[in-house]
C-alpha cells in the first residue's frame, strides 16, 4: 500500500463526504467462505451509492474503542451498492477478526472510513500475482482489471489446506488457465525459484499474504527491476534500517506550529498532545491512514508501505512510526 501509487478513491456527488468521515453501514449478507473465513456485503444505511474505489483498496471498519481493523475490498469496484471484505479469524490476533465473526450478524450496523488504496495496480503487460491464505482478498479485483485491460496475468495461490482456501474453487473454474491453486498439504510450499528465478521484462509481480511468503517473494525479486514488485502486508516490516533515537523537530506549516519530538514519542504522538487532529488507525505502519506530506527535511522512513524508491523521493511519510534523519522536519500539517 504505497503513497507514491496511491489511488485515493474518488465520491459521487451523492455518497461524497468530508475526508475520513464515517460511513455507516449495514451488514446486509455474510457467507462462509472457507474454514475461519466470511464476506461481508456491507451497504449504507442511508441508501446511498458507496464510495467509488479501485483495486487494492481498503476501509477501516470501526468495530468499537481499540478496535479498528483494516480490510482489502474483494468485491467488484462497479458494484456501488455495496462493498465487499473477507474476514480471516485470527485466533492469535487482536480482536478485530474475532469480533467480526462472533458479533456481526446479518443486519448489523459498522461504522467505516475510506476506502483508501496504497497498493494499486500498475500499469504492465503482464501480472504475475502470489496470493498466501487470506491475503488473495486484494488480488481479486486486480485480476479481473487485468483481464478487462487485456494484459496477461497469472495467479499462484498457496494456502494450509484446500478447504481454508477462500475463492480457490471458483477462481480455478473461472480462468483455469491463468491459475495454481496450491495447497501446502497437497503439493509443499510454493516453487518461488521457478516463479520468480529470473526476470521477466513488462512484468509487474504482486503479493499478498503472511510475512514469511512476503520475504522470501522479496528475497527473489531482488534481482528484478525494483519498480517490479508490489506488496502489501498485514504486519509492519521486521528488521529495518532505523537510526538510533534522538530528539528532532517538526514545524506543522499548515497550524503554524513548532514542536520537539522527543526520543520515545512518535510524530503522531507529539502531533496529537499539541491539539492538531490527524486521522489514524494501525499505529504499525501498515495502513497508510496518516500519510503526511514532507516539505522539508529527509524522513527516517520505518513504515511497511513505500516502495524503494518512494522513499528516496521523500515527498510523504507515515507519522506513526516514522522519524527523521535530518535534525528537523516540515511538515503539511
């Protein structure tokens, strides 16, 4: 979910609303989709058209206080009666995917924001997508906007067992040629060697799933145009290249203000205790709501989001984790 292809959805003028304002929606059907996994259809309660989005989108569902989750849209970014997510139960998670499938039932009411899209789809001649277990949902709209711009794509999905795999069934009868269903107790990890092994020009290459698929999918691509590979994670990145902590500071151009960040805050933290409002939700740096715009000062970039090269430009961070690498920054707040 990267700024710099950032595809912030656009409203029709009957479901426009101010910026991260919630919608409230209805729970107006849920399926059991796999073992541990259900879709909602959620619509709004007032009838109107939902936001309009694009593939790799996704909206924060307000569950209650500390519980606000992010989910990919997986339903068909025509349809504006409703938006659709699939929800994993997460048995060692936080809570959210436990609520959603423990207390929302048909005809209940969720509050929402976006959607957002920091994992949009390129442009290429060719998509090669790599799905692990729930981490499809993203996928779904993509591969359907791959086919209608009449690119070739293929999709290997990898999952425990057949029966946990949500879409497989009727992705394989839909488009058998295009797809690998390829569950672990069946045929073994997947064979990202010969996927990924060599380059291939025109090809963008997109991953969703758990963190160990999502380093070794990296690990393969280093070789490839770095431009090449798109992923979206649900977790913040492991390791990273952050400077020791130390105090810097931030000027807010848009309030006017100059603040210190001390060593054991975050931006998002100091921003907050001087009284300016900022939209967040995952404090990790994986969902992208606090995107801020960079004027001056290079960031210490610690989110799971940025490309390489988005980095390098530096022209947007994510407050919530990350810092600054040169004594003092602007920000377009």
């Amino acid at each position: 979910m990267s700024a710099g292809t950032d595809a912030v959805a656009t409203y029709t003028a009957a479901a426009s609303c101010a910026p991260g304002t919630p919608l409230t929606l209805t729970l107006t059907r849920r399926e059991a989709l796999a073992d541990g996994v259900v879709r909602l259809t959620l619509a709004r309660a007032d009838g109107l058209p939902v936001p309009a989005w694009t593939p790799g989108a996704h909206i924060d569902l307000l569950l209650g206080p500390g519980l606000e989750r992010q989910y990919s849209l997986c339903g068909d970014p025509d349809d504006t009666s409703a938006l659709q997510v699939a929800v994993l139960r997460e048995t060692a998670g936080r809570g959210g995917s436990q609520y959603v499938h423990d207390r929302l039932t048909e005809g209940a009411t969720v509050r929402a924001r976006g959607p957002r899209n920091h994992f949009a789809l390129v442009g290429a001649e060719h998509y090669l997508f790599i799905a692990g277990g729930i981490g499809i949902t993203p996928l779904l709209p993509m591969i359907a906007e791959a086919g209608r711009r009449g690119a070739g794509w293929h999709l290997v999905y990898g999952g425990r067992t057949r029966a946990s795999m949500a879409f497989a069934g009727e992705l394989r009868a839909r488009w058998p040629e295009h797809v690998e269903i390829c569950p672990q107790d069946e045929t073994g990890l997947l064979d990202l060697d010969g996927l990924l092994g060599v380059a291939r020009d025109g090809t963008a290459v997109y991953c969703c799933g758990p963190e160990p698929l999502l380093a070794a999918v990296e690990e393969r691509c280093a070789s490839w145009p770095p431009s090449a590979l798109h992923m979206e994670r649900f977790a913040p990145r492991a390791g990273g290249d952050a400077v020791p902590e130390e105090p810097f500071e931030v000027e807010l151009a848009q309030s006017g203000m100059t603040l210190t960040v001390p060593a054991d805050r975050s931006v998002l933290e100091a921003v907050e205790d001087a009284g300016v409002p900022v939209l967040s939700s995952c404090r990790e740096g994986t969902c992208g709501t606090c995107e801020t715009g960079v004027l001056e000062g290079v960031p210490d970039h610690r989110d799971s989001l940025l490309t390489s090269e988005e980095r390098a430009v530096g022209d947007v961070m994510f407050i919530c984790v990350s810092r600054c690498r040169s004594g003092r920054l602007v920000l377009d707040l």
